[in-house]
C-alpha cells in the first residue's frame, strides 16, 4: 500500500498490507489491551499519563526535531 502526497503525487511510504487474520488478530489485541486499561484503577491511569506527559515534556525539542522532518497533509 502506497501513501502519496495528494497536492504532488509524491510518494511518500510505502507499506505491506496485512491479511484479514492479521487485522483481526490486531483488532483483537487492542480490545484485549484497553478490557485491561479501564479495569485498572483511576489514579493509576492518571498516574501513567502524567509520567507520559512528563517524558513528553522532557523529549519535546526532541520531538520537535523528528516533526519536522515528517510530512502531513
């Protein structure tokens, strides 16, 4: 599968396509992932996203490089 700049027709990625088992498998992981996540307390969520925020916060120049550098539309 191809990603292409629609403004240029440039190519921009090209990717493998997954099989319909291969969706399905992923499909159901992440269902499986967020049962667990909402069955976890509240303040540990908050928890976890505010030490993801915090490492957010301590990348963002980082980050900001890394954005740069990708394209979207």
């Amino acid at each position: 599968m191809d990603s292409t700049n629609p403004a240029t027709n440039t190519l921009l990625e090209s990717y493998e396509e997954h099989s319909q088992s291969e969706v399905d498998g992923m499909l159901g992981d992440a269902l499986s992932a967020f049962g667990e996540w909402k069955r976890r307390p509240l303040v540990l969520r908050e928890r976890l996203l505010a030490a993801a925020v915090d490492v957010l916060r301590e990348n963002a120049q980082e980050y900001a490089g890394m954005s740069a550098t990708i394209e979207l539309y």
